[in-house]
C-alpha cells in the first residue's frame, strides 16, 4: 500500500499552531474526524476535536491568556473563568478559533472519564499524517467510530482507517475499547 505524506492544509496549520500553545499546560490527544482527514481521507470539516487532561481553574486561566496572545479567541466567551465554570468544569467543550474569524475551529473539552484518560495516556504521533501532533490512536478512533458515533461519515471514517492500518491494527484493543466504551458511555 502507498503510504504517501499529504500535502498541508490549513486546518494542518491551524491545528500545529493551536497545539504549539497547548503543549506548554497540558498534554492534549487529538480525536475524531480530523484523525481520518489527517490520513487523507477526503471529506470535509471545519473543526478538530482535542481533549486535554483535567487541569485546575488557574491553569487553564493561563493556558487560555497564552492563547489569547497567540491569535486565538473562544467563541463562547472572553472570560476564562466563565470558560471554565459554565463550560469544561460541567463537561462542555467549547470552540476556539482565530481571532477574527469563523473558521476552522478547535473544539476543546477536559478529560471526563477514564477513557479519555486512556485516550490521553496511549495518545501517539503518526507519522503518515506528516503531522507533529498527538492523536489518539487508531485502535481508540475506530472503536469510538464503529461503537458510539456511528454516523456514516464516521462508519466511513473507521473503514478508512482500517484500510490504512491493515497491517497493524490490533482488534484486541479494539474490542476492548468497545466493551469500556459500553460501560462508560452508553450504560
């Protein structure tokens, strides 16, 4: 299987740039659609989906103030204490984005359960996104997809994957992801 590194996109960019000041407070996973985009499949979205470790009120606070002076706004709010009360510490994610601008946006959310901590800690780079960004992994991706989401575009997303990773997937882990997704998330 060809296994070429894709050219840059601007929701590449954005996604380098807004881990670039993320790394510095927390340690990130990024998770969902933007995995299988980043692998070449061909589809759109305007936003990337990031979990960050649970993290206290002070350091988010400076964690969003760092963000802030690198060109990035929340839509939800200016005020990062807001942010954090009526949003991430009640499991709410919230989107960032360029200040000025629409799009693309991050949707940001703390770690809830013990899978994103999961998520978090077997977090890995991939190189054949040619991406120097934590993702989740693929193992992780595809139970999520094939066991919780199930849109088609996500069913579509995890056969992608499947594909791409044939030769290295292990179901193992898939089928256990799946049994603490039911567990934790649909019980």
């Amino acid at each position: 299987m060809n296994r070429e590194v894709k050219e840059r996109t601007i929701l590449d960019a954005f996604a380098e740039d807004f881990v670039e000041v993320i790394e510095k407070h927390a340690k990130y996973v990024i998770v969902s659609g933007f995995v299988a985009i980043a692998h070449g499949r061909s589809r759109g979205t305007e936003d990337v989906d990031m979990i960050i470790e649970r993290i206290k009120k002070d350091a988010f606070i400076k964690m969003h103030n760092d963000l802030l002076v690198a060109g990035f706004e929340c839509i939800q709010s200016e005020d990062s204490e807001v942010i954090y009360d009526d949003y991430l510490k009640d499991k709410t994610s919230v989107r960032y984005v360029r200040t000025g601008h629409f799009i693309p946006e991050m949707e940001l959310k703390l770690a809830k359960d013990e899978l994103d901590d999961y998520q978090i800690k077997t977090r890995k780079k991939l190189p054949l996104t040619g991406l120097d960004l934590y993702f989740s992994s693929i193992e992780m991706n595809v139970a999520f997809k094939e066991e919780l989401l199930k849109s088609e575009k996500d069913m579509d997303d995890a056969k992608h994957l499947r594909i791409i990773y044939s030769d290295v997937l292990d179901e193992n882990e898939i089928t256990k992801i799946k049994a603490d997704i039911r567990m934790l998330r649909l019980s």
